[in-house]
C-alpha cells in the first residue's frame, strides 16, 4: 500500500497559523512546522520525483529543505502592506533543470486549507519568453491544437490565466487561434479535496495529473527553447 503524507494535523497546523501568524506563536510551534508540514511536503516531493522522471528527465523533483523545489514558508515583505511574516498555505514548483526557476514551465501544487491546487505550465512570462510561445503556437499549430484538445488533459486541467483585451501587436487578428495568442499567462489548473490530499493515493494522483499535462507542458517547453 502506498504511504499517505499528509494529515488533519497538516491542515491544522495551516488553519492556526493563520489565525497566529507572528513570530512568537510560529517559534513556540515550529516542532509542529517541521513534524506536520514541512516534513511530509518533502516526502511527497521526493515520492513526485521519479513519477515526473518517466516523463521527462529534465524537469527534477529536489526534496531538499533549502533551495529545492519546496516554497519558503517565510512571505516576502519588502514590496507588501501586509507585514504578516508567514504563508498560510505550502507550495512546490518543479521547473526545468537548465534553469533552476522562472521563466521555465512547472508543475506546480499547493496545499492550504480552503484550497488544494495543482497548476502546469508558465505564469507571468516576460515579453522574449511570451513571444516565443506565441510564435510557436504560429509556427506549430497543430501540435499547440493537439497539446490543448487532449482528452486527458481537458478531462483533468482547465486553463487560466490573464489575456490581452486585444490582439498582440505583430501578430494577425484574423489569426484562427487569437485567443490562445491574446494570453498572457500560459497555465492550466485544477483542485483537488482535502480528503484526496491526505489520501495514500495523492501522489498518485497528482503524478497522473502530471501525465495528463505533459504535451501542454512540453511544447511549452519546446517553445522556449528547451529540452524535453
């Protein structure tokens, strides 16, 4: 049988960091952070791994604790009016490997307790990188139509996102695929409960999603230039 990682008290330890998100409460409770939370993402992110191997060996699952695919617990307050020190939710992205993050395509999971989200694909690229895509999509548009229209893909993922009101400048109005050409954000998500979650069949099921998503990902891949 298939080991579960996460657990009511995952949540739990969410829910009352959210209602005590200060330094002294996350101090007197970090035992919990490292039991609870932060060990059993770990766990799952190295149980990830070689399920995202089989589909592609350049997109690597790094379960350590510092600097791998595991999001800090700490929020970013330089650029932020709301100076509560900690997320309330525990996230992963797994990028391409040549570079280490953004502007890569991921996969992408977040647990929190209102929402457990699974996401594929590139958010908020930069112009060089969005016009490649849109070229590629130009280029290939039967690989991009096959990628998007796939049953498992559609039957698991939706895509998201922000679009241009208007068509991107160079680029046809007539075109039949504008509107995928009008995006800004190339992603596609879905949500799972929290009881699929702390089931001990979750990383097989996201893994699966994973599959699903893999020809988005890949020409996205592609398009930006790297290996898949």
């Amino acid at each position: 049988m298939p080991t579960g990682h996460f657990t009511p008290a995952f949540f739990e330890f969410l829910e009352e960091l959210a209602c005590n998100n200060n330094r002294e409460w996350f101090q007197r409770n970090r035992h919990r952070y490292e039991s609870h939370v932060r060990d059993p993402m770990l766990a799952f992110i190295a149980d990830l791994a070689p399920h995202l191997r089989k589909l592609s060996r350049y997109y690597v699952a790094d379960p350590r604790p510092s600097g791998g695919s595991m999001f800090r617990i700490y929020r970013n307050l330089r650029f932020s009016r709301d100076k509560t020190p900690y997320k309330t939710n525990v996230s992963a992205a797994i990028h391409h490997s040549s570079t280490r993050g953004w502007p890569s395509p991921a996969f992408y999971v977040s647990l929190a307790p209102s929402q457990i989200f699974g996401g594929v694909g590139i958010w908020h690229p930069d112009a060089e990188t969005l016009r490649r895509i849109r070229d590629a999509i130009v280029t290939r548009p039967t690989p991009w139509k096959k990628a998007i229209g796939d049953r498992g893909f559609r039957r698991q993922f939706e895509l998201m996102g922000e679009s241009l009101s208007r068509p991107p400048r160079g680029y046809d109005p007539e075109h039949p695929l504008i509107e995928d050409l009008k995006r800004k954000d190339f992603v596609a998500g879905r949500d799972f409960t929290r009881k699929e979650a702390c089931s001990p069949r979750f990383t097989d099921s996201f893994a699966a999603a994973c599959e699903a998503s893999a020809p988005f990902v890949r020409f996205l891949t592609e398009a930006v230039g790297l290996k898949w």
